[in-house]
C-alpha cells in the first residue's frame, strides 16, 4: 500500500463513511422525503394479459373526500405525453387509450391528499375490460402468421423487436461441421427480477413560479434520466436546464432503477397539472410485476471440439422474450448487450452468436438482474456446455477448463467475436479455487458418497466478465455517450468535495471514491467529501450499473486528482523556491529531492492556491475530469460449488462456495468481499428458487414475496473468498470493476454441481431455478427417489 | 373511518395520538412520529425491513395496526443509541461490513439485538435461524452473521 492508515488510500479495508447515518435509521431514501402539501399517487393497474378498455368510471372514486383526480390515457394525450421512448428506443406506453397489453400495466392513477385515500381511490375506480387472446409463448409469437402485437408500429407485420448478430455464422458452422464431437443443450434462463429492498417511487415537485421541475427518484442514473425527461416532455416546455433530478439514498437498485418507468411519468404530469408536490411508491406486488424483469433467455448452444477436449468452435442461437417492448437497459449498439462475451475463457477460433428479441404479452424489459448487459445469459451458456462437453467426452471439468483456457501470455486476447481482453491469469484462479475447496479430496468423497447412495455435486465456473461501458467511439444511450465524470475541489484549508455522475445503491462509493482521491492526493479519505445524485451540482454522467462506476467514474476521480497534484506540485516549488524538477512526491506531500525535511504538504499547497500563488497563476484547486475509456475491462474468477441433494424431497442445499476473484487492483478490500458475497447470495436466488413465470392466460407466478423467493440467511452458505490480482492496463489505477462477478458467476457453478450431483443418473442438464421439485422428478425418474 | 385515541410508548417517550382503525403501525410509526429508520419493503410480512420491537419482541410493523400497540412499548432503530453510545449492535454492523445499502438494516438491527438479550452466545446457525426473516438482498448475509457473533462477544465480554 503506497499510504498509511491516516491517508487510507488504495488497499484499506476503511470502514465505511455512509454507515454512521444507515445504523441510525437516519438514511434518506425516497419515501422518507416530505414536502409541505404533498399529494399522493396511487396506480390502477391491469388485471388482464391484453384486454381491450371499454370503460374507464372513475365517478365513484372522485366522491371519495380526499380524492383530488384520476388521471387516465385520455388526460396524458392532451399533452401528448401518453406514449414515451424506452431507453432502447422503442417505444411504451405511460397510460393505454383503450389497450392493455400485460399484465399490471398501469391503466390510471389516482391522486389524493394521503396515501390511504389515493388507495381506496384506486380501489374504487371500476374498469370495463373486454378480455382479449394473450400471446404468451415467444415461439408462438415469432412463428410466421402469428397476430401482429405492436399495431401501434406502422407497417410492422411480425413479432420481432429486433435480430442481432455477432461473429462469421458460415465460418461457424463450418468448423462445428468438423468437429470430432460437438455438445449440444438448450438452455433456458427464466424471467427474475432484482427485487432490491426498497421498491421504487419518487416524489415529482413542478414549481410553477419558476418552471422549475425537481424529482426525487429512485434512479440509479440521474442526468441520463433529466435528459430523458427533457427529449420527452421539451414539447411541454420541459427544458434541461429547469429540470433537477435528486437521487436519495438508494435502497439496491441491481439494474432495476435504471429505466424510467410509467408511474414517475404520471406522477411528474400530476405535479405539473396540480401544481403541488405528488409522491408515488410501489408496493412490493407493483414492483415485481410491472418492473422490469431481467432474461428469458431461450439459447440453443453448440459446442465443438476435439476428441481430446480442445474446443474450436462455438454457436448460440437466441430467442430472447422482451415482452410488451424493447425495455432493455443496452449501449444502442448491442442491443442484446454484451451477450458476445459467449466464447469465455476458451481460445476457441471460430464463434457464431444470434439473438431474435420478441414481442409477447407479458410486462416489458430486459433489463440487468446485477450483471453488465446480458453477459449473465453468456457466462450461464458457455459455462453449463463446457460442464455437458466434458461429461460427454468422460473428462474432469477442471481438467477439460485448464486444457482449454486463453494462457496468461496471450492477453491483450481478440476473441473471435472481436473484444480485446485487457488482461488475465485464468489457470492461476481455478487452480487456486482447487486448492481452496480441496478439489481432489471432494471427488473422493463423491465417489464413497456415490457408493453409499448419497448424492453430492462440485460444479465448476470459469467465468470471463465484460464491464465498464464504455469507450465512446461504441457506447451510447439514446445517442449519449457512455463516459463518467468526477469533479474534485480542494477547499483552502485542506479537505476536498468530490462529485461524480454516478450513483451509489449500497456499494459504497462515499468511501472508495474518498480513497482514490487519498491515494492520489494524499489527502485523507476522511476529508474527502462525496456527493453523487443531485444533477443540479453533480457533473454529467451515466449513471451505475454494469459494475461501471470504478472503471469509469473511479479512474476520473484519480485522472481529476492527477490534475490537482500537477498544480500542487508547481505550487510547492514556488512556496519552496525550488524547480519543480528538484521535487519528488510521497503521498501528502512534495519534497527536494535528496532533503526530505524540506518539503511541502498538500494541505498547504490547498492553502497557498487561494493565499500565495506564484505570479499568473488562476486561483483555486479545482479540476474536473471527463473519462472516456479505451476499452471495457474484463474482471473474471472461479468459482467452485459443493452441493449435497436430499433424496427424499430433491431439495439442494448449497454446502460450501468457494469464489475467486480477479478484479484487478482493489481500492477497498472489504467492500470488495462484500460486493462478492452479496452477488453470491444473488446467484444462490436465481440458480435455485427464483422465477417470474405465466400461466397461458397471463396470469404471473411469482408476483409476490409469497411466491418469489429471495434467499435468506439459511440458504446461503458460508461464503469462502480470495482473489488473484492481474491489473488492467489501460484503467489508470489498474481496476475493473467487481460488483456483479458474483451474480454472472455463481449460477452456472451451482447448476453445474446440481448435474455433477445427479450425472451417474443420466442427468446431463437441468435449467434454473433447480427446485426441489425438478430434482425430485429426475430422482423419481431414476429410481432413485427415496 | 372510525378514529382511536392511542396512547404508545415510543423508544421510552409516551406519544398519544388519534388514528384511524386501519392505520399500520409502520405508518404511524413513520408518517405520525416521522421515526423514518423503519422501513416497508412488502406487503406479505416476508421482508422484515419494518421490523421494530413490541414490549421486547420483534414485530413486522406492516403487519400490525398502530391500535393494537395502544398501551404498549415500540423501540425502534432510533431508540438503539443511549446517551450518543452507539448500541453494541450498530458498532458490530459497521466493524463488520454488514450493510450496504442500508435499506434492511434497521429491521435487521432490531432483530439481531432481540437475538442478544435472549442468547448471549448464539451459534452461527441460530444467527441465521433468528434473521431468516429479514431478507437482505446486498451483503448475503454472511457479514450480518459475523457482526451478530462480534457483538456477542463484545456484550459478553469475551477478550
């Protein structure tokens, strides 16, 4: 570590400085804002997959005393403001006119002086619905004749929200054609939703007199959101520079609080109409059956190789279900996101991926569940048909994974779907994930195990991430591109305010942003203050998700920094009347070369920049920095799971989890586990229990915390951690990011131990969530139930 | 809607107030005291963000109505600091790591301190066992486990 525990730079596990107000009770998240006269929203939602709107009473609901207004299709289309862009660039309905077309689809909203009236208000707005045939099957909808679902959409005779493809498919198949032996598996990622703790909501305050809009919101991207705003409702006279968005603290946003969902639109409309402030909240229910669900992914995988297990070649064929509309939180570019970090940690040549997105009747996404665009989906298919190749060809999967990794010589790595690795050690992870979980002495166990009848599995993952979006030249949303931004002034006494365009959920940026700039100005990271989420002060910037906030934001805050040093340093050889030339730094201080008892700190060169500059000098130790990376970062790991399955009920319990992480250099080390426990716990949900499904009819499965299970604290085992460390070399501080690892990593590898668990019995694939009850009916199938 | 006189003692202050039939206690607790550290994260009582603690026991506040805690004692997060020293719980939380939004945390708070005044030396699957309620979707909860064993220790006096 270049500081001491004083400065507490890069490499301290310093406690974090958000903590103070959280265990007190004393955060400051959406619903505890309270502005004098606020009204209150609630939202009457669809009960039909697709249904036609006959009517819409709300007679009985404006009788009730407290009931100010509903606020339906029709009032938004006076203002033109019933329709609204997703940021994919489809489009969406705010409120229907006369179609629903999911279900829990907001058909109106009704406003009232408290929260229980708007409630009862919702409640006795009567809707005439003439229920119409859902499509519910994306099979179904892309086959061809299939009834046109977006007839908003002139011209538009299919189901298809968009083909995209990546790689040489006649190269692919060719090679494929080739192969010695080629694993083939369906595989199936179903719908699941972040389900972060808090739901979300905002508080929409339109001030007239000065045409000023200010929204507290739960978003996890304030000024892409305020620009959004102002593209949508400009024609309302709506502009930028008289629109504030202020992110609060933020209850886990894990990609869910990225899109702008209906009921913030209706809520802004209601204030502006009003003229008063207008609160929404979602209840639980509303949040995981209208909010934007991740995957329901459909991918067929082809994996070819030879005999000996080199693999060589790669395909993945998609159907992606996006529901009512392209929803998707994805660069404009890749609009499957990064689905083309499919070929992995395998050097395999020749690589064909494909992904047809399709419209259905269920609600719309396709946003991340804590992972960088879609690379979950990519990691989930090439990780579970390595584990099928390898029980085809009788090999040990650790063995077939070494075989074949991308050896650490070889990086930069162009993969065959044209990404640049930064930089890795692939071998070096597994075999230390190996060592850790005491690979060999496991396999023996299994086997007595097996023996005796008792099913135990150890599943492997080998996981390549992509992250950081992204290098501007690629990456934009709605035509914005994808830098981040910190800005950094150091006041004359010495401390500093540091501001950032992103947005901390939980992750802790008050802390590690405070420690970059520790490590870079030797100020200590206690007197670093950082502010994120309020577009009035805040610079622009993107926004977190897509573990982008330290490859981003984190390397402006050391670049900003950089600035900083450069003028503290010509400001120490005028206050020591030396060249700056003569001067040598250690954190919190230049000193003479040779003299380090003369030396000045950087507290006093802060002092002297408003005090004592040398001659035409411009005052101040501000700097901003704007960073556009050269390219993604590409953190990765091994992961090791060992399952025990109970014969009697299938149920799988997750014994150890052995997770290796490779996020390059680490700012604050334990943030750094706790973000990996966190996506473990997060990869322990989907991979066993966690499911939003539909009945035929739209009805949903898992619309509640009744039916959607989020694992507690018996189901997840005692995390085992560590880390091998390979820097990125294009990220100024030489890391990349780690806060979705966990999450893309961890199913696969409990998938894969729920196989290995149940292979002998013929069991070469199950999808997730593996419940109970798909293991008991293999078990049954088998024979091998008790 | 009928209205109730109540009468509640809140971390030790008594607060009375007149409240509708149907009002939560969470509600009460937030939006007629603005004791905001309570969170609502459900409506199916599986969550425990709103857990407080009624006559000592741990309670989902969106699962009672405020009359039924007429006559009776609530402690909430904010009632967890006595006299500016943190309660050995909230130190643990932070020593440990285990928040990261934030957001379960006054439930879980209240749960875990629960825990300690009934078992001073509660293994680690009776940790998990007592906070099974309380769902945390950012630490996975091996952290909240540690800081419960850490502040048993302290509270026990363990070196």
């Amino acid at each position: 570590m270049k500081t001491d525990a004083k400065i507490c730079g890069m490499g301290h596990s310093m406690k974090r400085k958000e903590d103070p107000r959280f265990i007190r009770g004393q955060g400051n998240y959406v619903d505890d804002v309270v502005l004098p006269g606020m009204l209150y929203m609630d939202i009457v939602r669809s009960p039909h997959a697709h249904a036609k709107i006959k009517k819409i009473d709300t007679s009985k609901a404006l009788k009730i005393p407290g009931v100010l207004a509903v606020i339906d299709g029709p009032t938004l289309e006076k203002y033109k403001l019933h329709w609204m862009p997703t940021i994919s660039g489809d489009t969406q309905m705010v409120l229907p006119i006369d179609e629903v077309m999911y279900v829990a689809q907001e058909v109106c909203a009704v406003i009232a002086t408290e929260r229980y009236i708007a409630a009862d208000g919702a409640d006795a707005v009567e809707v005439d619905y003439e229920p119409l045939a859902p499509m519910m099957d994306p099979m179904k909808s892309i086959a061809p004749g299939a009834p046109v679902l977006r007839k908003d959409k002139a011209g538009k005779k299919d189901n298809i929200a968009f083909h995209w493809e990546a790689g040489d498919r006649a190269a692919a198949e060719r090679a494929l054609a080739a192969c010695e032996v080629v694993a083939e598996q369906d595989v199936y990622l179903p719908r699941i939703h972040v389900a972060s703790m808090e739901t979300c909501g905002c508080v929409a305050d339109f001030d007239a007199a000065q045409g000023k809009l200010t929204v507290h919101m739960t978003t996890q991207a304030p000024h892409a959101v305020r620009t959004v705003f102002a593209l949508v409702a400009g024609h309302v006279g709506l502009s930028e520079e008289r629109i504030r968005i202020i992110s609060p603290d933020i209850g886990g946003g894990f990609g869910g609080k990225v899109p702008v969902y209906p009921g913030y639109v209706i809520a802004v409309a209601a204030s502006v109409v009003i003229g008063k402030p207008v609160k929404w909240i979602e209840d639980r229910m509303e949040n995981l059956q209208a909010d934007s669900f991740a995957r329901d992914y459909h991918m067929k995988v082809r994996l070819g190789a030879k005999k000996d297990g080199t693999m060589t070649a790669l395909s993945i064929k998609t159907i992606a279900d996006h529901g009512y509309t392209n929803a998707s939180a994805n660069p404009m570019k890749f609009p499957a996101g990064l689905f083309s970090i499919c070929t992995g940690s395998y050097p395999m040549k020749n690589a064909f991926c494909e992904v047809d997105a399709v419209y259905t009747h269920k609600p719309p996404g396709g946003v991340a569940y804590r992972c960088s665009f879609r690379v979950t989906e990519a990691v989930h298919a090439i990780e579970r048909v390595v584990d099928v190749l390898a029980q085809k060809l009788k090999m040990d999967p650790a063995e077939l994974r070494m075989k074949n990794f991308i050896q650490p010589g070889q990086f930069p790595y162009k993969s065959a779907l044209g990404w640049e690795y930064d930089s890795g050690n692939y071998p070096a992870a597994l075999k230390k994930a190996m060592d850790i979980v005491g690979y060999e002495a496991l396999r023996k166990e299994q086997k007595d195990k097996r023996a005796r009848g008792e099913l135990m599995g150890i599943g492997i993952c080998s996981f390549t991430e992509i992250v950081g979006a992204g290098p501007s030249k690629d990456f934009d949303i709605l035509g914005i591109k994808m830098f981040d931004s910190a800005e950094i002034r150091v006041h004359p006494t010495g401390k500093a305010l540091a501001r950032f365009g992103t947005k901390s959920q939980g992750q802790g940026h008050e802390t590690t942003y405070a420690q970059i700039v520790a490590e870079e100005l030797g100020i200590p990271a206690a007197d670093v203050q950082v502010e994120e989420g309020d577009t009035d002060t805040a610079p622009y910037g993107l926004g977190t998700y897509a573990s982008r906030s330290t490859p981003t934001s984190g390397a402006a805050a050391a670049m900003a920094s950089r600035k900083i040093r450069a003028k503290a340093k010509t400001i120490a050889a005028h206050l020591l009347e030396c060249s700056e030339v003569d001067l040598e730094w250690e954190p919190g201080k230049f000193f003479i070369k040779g003299v380090p008892g003369k030396f000045k700190t950087i507290q006093e060169c802060a002092f002297a920049a408003y005090t004592n500059l040398p001659a035409g000098m411009e005052p101040g130790m501000e700097a901003t920095n704007y960073y556009d990376p050269p390219n993604l970062t590409f953190p990765f790991g091994s992961y090791i799971c060992v399952v025990d399955i109970d014969r009697g009920t299938g149920e799988v319990k997750v014994r150890r989890f052995v997770a290796v992480d490779d996020c390059g250099n680490i700012i604050n080390p334990m943030i750094v586990d706790g973000q990996i426990h966190g996506g473990l716990a997060q990869g322990v949900g989907p991979a066993l229990y966690e499911e939003i499904g539909y009945d035929e009819e739209g009805n949903v499965f898992g619309g509640s915390f009744l039916d959607y299970y989020v694992p507690t604290a018996l189901e997840c085992p005692t995390w085992e951690t560590d880390k091998t460390v390979t820097p990125s070399p294009h990220h100024p501080l030489g890391a990349k990011g780690v806060g979705e690892s966990a999450t893309v990593g961890a199913p696969p590898a409990i998938a894969n131990a729920v196989v290995d668990a149940l292979s002998h019995l013929g069991v070469t694939h199950l999808d997730i969530p593996i419940t109970p009850e798909k293991v008991w009916q293999q078990l049954r199938k088998a024979g091998a139930a008790l | 809607m009928a209205k109730h006189k109540i009468s509640v003692t809140v971390n030790g202050a008594v607060r009375e107030a007149e409240v509708e039939s149907r009002l939560l206690l969470v509600h009460f607790l937030r939006e007629n005291l603005r004791l905001t550290g309570t969170h609502v994260g459900c409506d199916t009582s599986h969550c425990g963000v709103c857990t407080v603690r009624l006559d000592g026991e741990p309670v989902k506040s969106c699962t009672l109505l405020a009359v039924q805690a007429d006559g009776r004692s609530v402690n909430t997060v904010e009632g967890l600091e006595q006299g500016g020293k943190l309660h050995p719980m909230q130190e643990a939380f932070t020593e440990k790591h285990a928040l990261q939004c934030g957001f379960c945390t006054p439930g879980m708070l209240m749960t875990a301190s629960a825990l300690l005044e009934r078992n001073q030396n509660p293994s680690e699957q009776e940790i998990r066992q007592a906070i099974s309620g309380n769902l945390c979707r950012c630490t996975g909860y091996l952290n909240i486990v540690k800081a419960v064993q850490y502040a048993a220790e302290k509270t026990r006096g363990a070196p």
